[in-house]
C-alpha cells in the first residue's frame, strides 16, 4: 500500500534553514528578504546583519555583471547553464568562489524577486588549481629533460660515431695496403652499421626536441 507523504510549511522551513548549501531569497533591487544558516557561514554575517544589506555589497563589478545578465535571462524567459560560477565578496575582504542556481519568485503572474543556492567550492577549486599547477611542473620538467638528452645524444654520442666512420673509411680506401677480401667486407658492413646507427640517433634526438 502507497504511503502519501506530504511536508508541511514547517517542514520546509526546516529544510531551508539546515540545508548545508546557503540559501537566501532576494528582492527585484538586490536587498536580502531571508536565509539560511549556511548563508551565514558563506557570508560571515548573522541574519541580522544581512537584513539591511544589499547583494551588491558582496559582488565585484565583474561578479555584480554576472548576476545582472543572470536575471535578465531569467525575466526574458531564456535558457542558461545552471549552476553557474560566481565570486562572493565576504566578511573580512575574502573572495569565495560558489556554484550557484537561481530561480525567479513568481507570484499572481510576476516576478517579486529571487531565489539562490549557493554552494562553496573555494577549497575544491583551490586544489583543482593546485594540481593544474603541479602537472604543468610535471610536464615542463619532462620537456626539460627530454631537451637535455636530445643534447647529450647530439653533443656527446654523434661526434664518436662520425669519428669512427672516418676511420672505417680511411681502413677500406683504395690508398691503404690490400685487405682480404673478407675483412673488408666486414669493415664496410660495420661502416654502414654506424652510419645506420648515427642516423637512427639523429631521428630519436629530432623527435625528443619536437
């Protein structure tokens, strides 16, 4: 058998004011009408003191920009992403970052003013940009050290290896004493072993650079 369950108006009051995201309901020019608890922890400020203030006391004009074109949206009926970013201005001059939602208030037909849930992710963006930061180290040593060894490989391995064919050279040219025949072979097998060789490493030291 279904159970019906039904809340009452003091069971969303409840709800509202013990719900871990602040919440607060605003007038047409800003000026707070109600909150919850966790407002008061995002903001610094008690209930109260949040009476007689407006939004804008808590928005940069960058911030302050963003909720204009956020209302404007909703008044005109037009779709937006939701939650969006905003950036709070609290209680001692911090910054918090939210992820926040808001819903026009409509009553007999027309909107009296908003409805926010905000959500604090300052620390999670905080890490998010820390770990953004470490990986970029991460990959720019690595770029570093590839760098580097495509250096050695050119500076310190190349010039033996070119040396070496010079000799191969000079040891099969027709100016030195007869070789056998089957020696000879085996030194120019080689020559063109470490010429096989060298080009390889100039390919490997081309693509540790790129």
């Amino acid at each position: 058998m279904e159970t019906k369950f039904e809340l009452t108006e003091k069971d969303y009051r409840y709800l509202f004011e013990n719900a871990n995201d602040a919440m607060w309901v605003q007038d047409m020019e800003g000026n707070f009408l109600d909150g919850n608890r966790a407002l008061e922890k995002l903001s610094g400020y008690t209930l109260e003191e949040l009476a007689d203030k407006n939004i804008t006391r808590f928005l940069s004009n960058e911030s302050l920009t963003l909720a204009k074109e956020v209302q404007r949206r909703l008044l005109m009926g037009e779709e937006f992403e939701q939650p969006y970013e905003q950036r709070f201005l609290v209680k001692g001059g911090r910054t918090r970052i939210v992820k926040m939602g808001t819903n026009p208030i409509i009553m007999n037909g027309e909107v009296k003013g908003f409805q926010n849930v905000a959500r604090d992710v300052t620390e999670e963006k905080q890490m998010h940009e820390s770990m953004r930061f470490y990986v970029q180290q991460v990959t720019r040593a690595q770029e570093d050290e590839r760098k580097r060894i495509a250096r050695e490989l050119h500076d310190d391995v190349s010039p033996p290896l070119l040396l070496l064919i010079q000799r191969l050279n000079t040891m099969t040219s027709a100016t030195r004493p007869k070789l056998s025949h089957s020696l000879k072979e085996s030194l120019e097998g080689l020559r063109s072993q470490v010429i096989e060789a060298l080009e390889t490493l100039g390919r490997c030291a081309q693509d540790l650079k790129a």
